[in-house]
C-alpha cells in the first residue's frame, strides 16, 4: 500500500494569517489535502476529491452551480485544472478508470467537486451525510455547501449506517465493501452530522487519520491547549451543524493525537502546513 498527498484545491480568503497562521500577505493559503492510495489488490482508492474539472470549466453555471458565488468570494477559491485530483493521477501514470473507490469525509462542495470525475469509482460515504446532502435543503448553509450538480453524477453510491466497532476508543465503520481492512471509516459528526474520518493502515503498523474537517488548523491538534485563528474559528462555527458534537470529538481527536503520538498520524484537510509535512514523508 502506497499512500500519496495531493493538494486538489485552493483557496485564499482575504486575511492571510488571520486564517492559515503564516501569510504575511493579505490573502491566505488554505489546501484541500486528499490521499490516494495505490493498494495491492483493490485498484486506486481516493479519500476525498477536493475540486473536479467540471467545477473549474463551468463552476456558476445556471440554474444549479456545482460553487455558489458567495462562497466562491468568501473562500477566494482558485480553480485550476493542474490541482484537479484526475490530472495530478493523469500525472502518476494513472487513468481515471484505476480509480476503483473514493472515500469521502462528508459531501462539501470543496471535498465532492472531483467525485463525477471518476465514473467507474463506488463512492464510500456515511448514511446521514449522503441523505443530508441529497435530501432537501433548509437553511442558508445547507442550500450552498452540499451542491446537487456535483452529486447528481455519481452512479455508485456506498452507504453506511453507524457501527460500533472500536477504534481507539471511537466508533468505526470496518467492512467497507470492496476495501481491504486497512481502511476503515470513523464517524466524527458536528461539520455535518455524517461526517466521518478516514483511517488507513500502514504497511509498517502507523495509522494514518484523515480527519476531514473535523479540524481545520494545526493548532488543534498534538497539543494540550486548543489554538486556532480567528478567520478558521469562524468558519467552522458557521459551517458547524452542531458546536457541542464538534467540539467534543475535536477534544477526543486532540487527546488522542497525544497519546497515541507513536501510533498514529491525524492530519486535516484545509491546513496547509499538515498538508506539505505530509507530503515531505515529516511527522507532524
Ligand atoms: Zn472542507
């Protein structure tokens, strides 16, 4: 099993450091780290798409956009087709036919844009969130995060309902059909209420947890005292579906990312410093 780090999108919301902690110019850096694993006997797995070629072709277009325009200011995303998940694959050698399954963290705009990119892939997901995101829309949040026009594409569909087989202490999806045991979901709802990581083990025995938006900023995690920047505070707090489920799993996640230091890796999708430590092969 090969795991590789790629960055399929981003965004540079007006603020620089007040959201990323580093930028000294007013806009800031924020990635969508995915992960593509090369496994032995299961094809390409994608955990996450960030944004798709058919967002950077035509992302407004009427009357369904696959971005809506207010997010699209806020976040100052940046569409570009290199950063796209099919072309950075392309570049690996790789077709899209490869790509046999895609887990997702929760279907976001900024996480489904590539998922019709890969039409033979079966698409992993939580029960709740794929109900949550297809189902009707109340609320201003709701009705521009999760995008009909993104998903409306995808033919097949794998859903899960909660399970309680431990991991570490959280409740875990194992038996992903068609996966290998090494890969297994972890619900942490409060984003959304199906979110979920997804955690991956190593061929040396590391696990690898991609905690989605669970978190969003280094500063959360791997130390006792939470820190986080004012621009990703709130954010999350507006995109948050419930602040006391998130917050209590991001507490569990940061106890965990300290005890568990030796054993396993938790990183997030939208920090930019995670994201390239992980790409260097640099522990966190
Ligand atoms: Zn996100």
């Amino acid at each position: 099993m090969r795991i590789h780090h790629l960055n399929c999108g981003t965004d540079c919301p007006l603020g620089g450091a007040l959201f990323d902690g580093r930028s000294v110019a007013p806009l800031g850096r924020i990635v969508c780290h995915c992960l593509l694993i090369e496994t032995d006997a299961h094809g390409l797995v994608l955990v996450d798409t960030g944004y798709g070629l058919h967002d950077v072709a035509q992302p407004h277009a009427r009357p369904d956009p696959r971005i809506t325009l207010p997010w699209r200011l806020m976040l100052n995303i940046r569409l570009r087709e290199r950063e796209t998940a099919i072309r950075q694959i392309e570049a690996l050698g790789h077709r899209a036919a490869d790509v046999r399954h895609i887990v997702v963290t929760h279907l976001d705009f900024d996480h489904a844009g590539g998922l019709d990119d890969f039409p033979n892939a079966r698409v992993h997901v939580m029960r709740r969130e794929y109900d949550d995101a297809t189902g009707p829309h109340t609320g201003v949040v709701a009705r521009n995060r999760w995008r009909r026009a993104q998903l409306d594409g995808v033919r097949h569909w794998q859903c899960y309902g909660a399970q309680g087989e431990g991991w570490f202490g959280f409740d875990a999806v194992r038996d992903l059909h068609g996966l290998p045991p090494e890969i297994l979901m972890v619900p942490l709802p409060g984003h959304t209420w199906g979110h979920a990581g997804v955690a991956i083990r190593r061929d040396d025995g590391h696990w690898l947890l991609h905690a989605g938006d669970a978190y969003f900023y280094r500063g959360e995690m791997r130390r006792a005292r939470r820190r986080c920047t004012p621009g990703l505070r709130a954010y999350q707090r507006l995109m948050e579906v419930d602040a006391t489920a998130r917050m209590t799993n991001q507490e569990r996640l940061r106890a965990l990312s300290i005890e568990r230091a030796g054993e396993l890796t938790v990183t997030c999708t939208h920090d930019p410093v995670e994201y390239e430590r992980c790409r260097a092969g640099h522990p966190l």
